[in-house]
C-alpha cells in the first residue's frame, strides 16, 4: 500500500540587509551599519521602536563581520551564503553628501577628538563656585582631624536617633541602630526630630518646623527629598565653627539668602520677615537687619545708594555691636536667660513699619 508524504515545504530565503529606503519608511532618520549584516529580528524591533515617519529615531549597529558559509535552504534545495550589501562597504554620494558615514571613519574621528582637545586648552571650563561649599573648606581647614571627627559623630548620633525615633516599628529602630556601617538618611519631617537631638537641651522649641525647613532646602541642593550624612556634615560644619564671621556668613546662606546672591533687597527681607515665626531663635538677629536696611534706605535719599543689604555688611554691623552675639540655630550652646517676649515683639512691628514706610515713600 502506498503512503501518501505530505509536500515539502521549502525554506525562507534569508533576508538581506535593509536597505536605506526600507529603514526611512520605517521612522529612522539616519542609519550606521559597520561590518555585519542586519537580520530580520532586529529590523521588527526597528520596526516596533520606529518612532514618526519624518522624524525617526537614529539606529546605530556596530557588530563584527561575519563569515559567508551555508547556512540555510533554498526553495530548489541547495544551500545558499548570506549575502552582503555593497553599501555596507562602500559609502554612497547621498550619504557622503548628507555627513552621514556608513562606517565609522577612524580618520575622522581623530581629527574632532583633537579639534576638541584644542578647544578645551584655548577655553578652560571653570566648574561653579558654591559659596555652601567653600565655607565647608574653610570651616575645616580651621579644624583638626579630631574635631571634623567629633562633629561627624555628633551629627551621625543625632541622625540615627531622629530616624529611630521616626520608625513606627521595633525593627526599624533596631535596623538602624544595628547597623554602623549603614549611612543614614533623613527625610523633611524627620530632620525635626533631629534638630531637638542635637540641641544641647534636647528639648523640642516651637520654631524646629521652620528652621528644618529651611535647612533642609538649602541641604538638599538636588531636590531628592532626603540628605545623607555627608551632605549633613558638610552642611552644618561651618555652625560649629570658633570664627565669628563663618558663623554669620553661614546663617545668611542657609536662611536668609538660600538662592546665595549675597544680598538682599528690602522686598525680599519683608517677605522673610512676614515668614519668620514669633519668637524665633534667630527673630532678633533678623530685625538687626531690618534696622539695617532701614537706615540704608533713608541714606539713599541723600546719595546713590542700592536699596539692599550685603553679607558683608551684616557680618560688619555684627563685629561692630558689643552685645549682639551669632544666633545658635542648631541649639548648640545653652540659654544665658529667657527672652523678653514682649520687647522683641515690639521691636519687631516697629522695624517692620520702618521699613514699610520708608518703601513706599520712595516708591510714591
């Protein structure tokens, strides 16, 4: 009895190479093959990733040649080699014309690489001085090793115990805790709680919310929502400095002048001024600049004179008073005496009416 066999089916050819046509009708704008044929797979992901028809993606393969052996059948049965496209070897007038090397040009190549060398010695690119960061270097180089040491440990202390005491669980405090090799993170609101640890009362003060705020704004210079430990140290390392003049130049950076211009206009001290909670720690030493920029207001009347205050001029009026000392934002120091509420609200409205009246007297 005879079987009938099923036909035989022949084979798919092998797809050649795309050629330049098929990959603009695809999406892609320009095309760099060297050495290597492009096979189907990759000309559907081409396909798939293609973006709008007349601005297309770049598709760039670089792969190593491959050696012509038979591989596959043909529809007559007999075996066939890959074939190669000739503008995979050769570049064609329209590319040559376009600036679009098929293959990568070594020559080329050399050339920009050493035109950018020359640029870059002609035109030396200056990195950006921060202010934040240089007075970290100075503060310390003011300081031994120890004392940078000392500081680190003391804000590590407190970071640990504000991100134990923001845990909701056991074991979120022992992981933290556990660990001394595991660097530590604070968030906004746990960045409260770490200014009460690291105060020497250890006691919470109505204005930790606004101070964390600002603090952690000027801290976290990329906006990622946490600081680490080393942003922490380098932050707050000039606060724990013995010069007076660091002191004051770091609490001007960090909360009054946070966008580090180096001075401030009378608009923008009011604004501050309307922001500051009463009965802040650092309330008084900000209405010595709202005098200050009273009185040079009213001087601008006689003599051309720009209605701002400078650091340097802070720091100035600073070292000239002998009964004004540096505010203690971070708690380090202890309380001589309780402050008189009532006098420092007064001086408050009084400063402010100052400087209003004498805003809009010039500006009328």
């Amino acid at each position: 009895k005879k079987v009938k066999l099923p036909p035989l089916v022949p084979a798919e050819e092998v797809p050649g190479p795309p050629t330049r046509t098929e990959l603009t009708s695809l999406g892609f704008s320009s095309l760099t093959v060297a050495d290597g044929p492009i096979s189907s797979r990759t000309r559907r992901a081409a396909a798939w990733s293609s973006g709008a028809p007349n601005e297309g993606p770049s598709l760039a393969i670089v792969r190593p040649p491959k050696k012509s052996f038979p591989r596959h059948g043909t529809s007559n049965g007999t075996l066939a080699p890959i074939q190669a496209s000739a503008h995979q070897s050769a570049k064609s007038p329209a590319a040559s014309k376009a600036g679009h090397a098929v293959g990568p040009s070594v020559t080329r190549e050399g050339e920009m690489l050493e035109l950018l060398r020359r640029y870059d010695k002609l035109h030396p690119v200056m990195p950006a001085v921060n202010e934040r960061r240089r007075l970290y270097e100075e503060a310390e180089a003011l300081l031994d090793r120890h004392q940078v040491r000392d500081v680190k440990v003391t804000v590590r202390q407190a970071m640990e115990a504000a991100v134990a005491q923001g845990s909701c669980s056991s074991s979120g405090r022992s992981y933290w805790l556990g660990s001394a090799t595991r660097e530590p993170t604070l968030s906004p609101a746990a960045f409260v709680i770490f200014l009460r640890h690291i105060s020497v009362a250890k006691q919470p003060r109505p204005d930790d919310e606004w101070i964390a705020n600002r603090l952690f704004c000027a801290i976290d210079e990329d906006g990622t929502g946490e600081v680490s430990l080393t942003e922490m140290h380098q932050g707050l390392l000039p606060a724990f400095s013995h010069r007076l003049d660091l002191r004051l130049r770091w609490v001007w950076n960090m909360l009054y002048d946070q966008d580090l211009v180096g001075e401030l206009g009378a608009l923008e001290i009011l604004r501050l001024l309307d922001r500051i909670p009463e009965g802040c720690r650092i309330e008084r030493d900000f209405l010595g600049v709202v005098t200050l920029a009273a009185a040079k207001i009213d001087a601008s009347k006689l003599r051309a004179s720009g209605h701002t205050v400078s650091v340097d001029e802070y720091i100035r009026q600073h070292q000239a008073s002998l009964h004004t000392e540096s505010p203690d934002v971070l708690g380090l120091r202890r309380a001589r005496g309780r402050t008189d509420m009532a006098r420092l609200l007064r001086e408050r409205e009084r400063a402010r009416g100052l400087l209003l009246a004498e805003r809009w007297s010039s500006s009328s």
